[in-house]
C-alpha cells in the first residue's frame, strides 16, 4: 500500500499538468543545458562539471516548468546493470533543470528546440513518460544509456526520431551534443523555433557546429 501511494505521488504532478484540453499546436520542448568547464580566470571559483564540455544534459517537456530528465541513482556505472539500475526519471522544474550541474540556472548556456507534434504523439509521450516515471528501462551507465540516448529513446516513441536498439542508440548518442547536431539540422530544415540563451563568461562552453554544416548532420 505504502510503494502504491508513492507512485501515485510520484505520477500525480504530471498528470494534472497536462490534463488540460489540447490546444490548437501543441510543441515538445527539448531542452538543452550545453557541456562547459571553468574559464581560465575562473578556476578557483568555478566548479568542474561532470563529462566537462562534452558534458550537459537534455529533456523534455509539454511545459517548460516539467521538465521529464534521466539521471543517475547511486553509484555510478561504467557498464550498465540490469539487474541492478542505479538509474531514474523524474520531473524538474526549469530551475532545477538548469542548475542540475550547478550554478545559477538563469546563467546557464543553453538551447530550447520546439517541435509540433499532434494528439498521438502527445499522447505518446505522456504514457512514456508516466510509464518511465514508475520504472527504469535501463540502466544509468557510461557505456550505456544516459540523459542523452535517453532522450532519443522517447523522440523515437514518438516518431520524431528513427528507432534502435538500445544499445544502437547508446552508441550514437553518447552525449548531448550527438543528438543537439540531429535537432539543430531538422529544426534549420523545418524552420522549428529555436531559443538560445548565452552563459556566464565564468565559464567555456561547449559550441555547436557552424550552421553551414547543419543540413549535413544525420
């Protein structure tokens, strides 16, 4: 009794979220908090990052303050575990999105892609979601699924994105910036909407492709 009321806390705020009527266009967010590490004046006020430039993290989101986010859950993998998943999916608000690695959210670089979609897929990915919520599929690991291959994962469900194995998509999407190249060329292609915040100069960030190259990533 005890685990089912928990689950129903854990999947109540997203339910009633997006409970509401669909309206006329509705767009999957992704979100994107890009890879950096402290800038060379900075270094002794400015934390280390994990995965450094290459680092970040991604996910999505109906609105932009539930943010639906795979993370680590305890020791960290090198090789994924399905026996035992120190993995999760949960919900953040824009705040704790953005500031997941540290620092101040507002200061963050990042990049917010907004796909259409229609009533199935929005129904898709709120019962992905509801469902990941509840339970893992994998494991959190380096050689492995993690926030980005995560997040191609649910695109694919959705048929925004073509579909693979787990371990195929792992592969490909080993970090943020994999998938961030895909989105960019499809959102350059579809003329989807785009929004880009620069971060605090206290920091390198990691940087995108020139936009030339864009329409040539696959």
């Amino acid at each position: 009794m005890k685990n089912f009321i928990l689950s129903l806390l854990l999947i109540l705020p997203f339910s009633l979220l997006f409970a509401q009527e669909p309206q006329e266009e509705t767009y999957l967010q992704v979100h994107f908090l890009y890879g950096s590490k402290p800038a060379k004046k900075f270094k002794k006020t400015e934390k280390r990052w994990f995965g450094g430039i290459l680092g970040g993290h991604v996910g999505l989101g109906l609105d932009s303050n539930q943010i639906l986010n795979f993370t680590r859950k305890g020791k960290f993998h090198i090789f994924p575990n399905s026996k035992n998943k120190h993995s999760k999916y949960l919900l953040s608000t824009y705040k704790e999105f953005y500031s997941i690695l540290g620092g101040d959210s507002e200061k963050m670089k990042k990049a917010i892609v907004y796909i259409p979609i229609d009533e199935k897929q929005r129904q898709i990915f709120l019962q992905v979601a509801q469902k990941y919520l509840q339970e893992t599929p994998y494991d959190y690991a380096f050689f492995g699924m993690r926030c980005a291959a995560a997040t191609y994962d649910v695109l694919a469900q959705m048929e925004i994105m073509k579909p693979y194995k787990y371990s195929k998509i792992s592969r490909k999407i080993f970090y943020p910036r994999k998938l961030r190249k895909r989105l960019l060329a499809m959102a350059l292609q579809n003329n989807w909407t785009l929004v880009r915040c620069e971060g605090t100069i206290c920091r390198k960030w990691e940087r995108d492709i020139p936009k030339k190259l864009l329409t040539q990533a696959k």
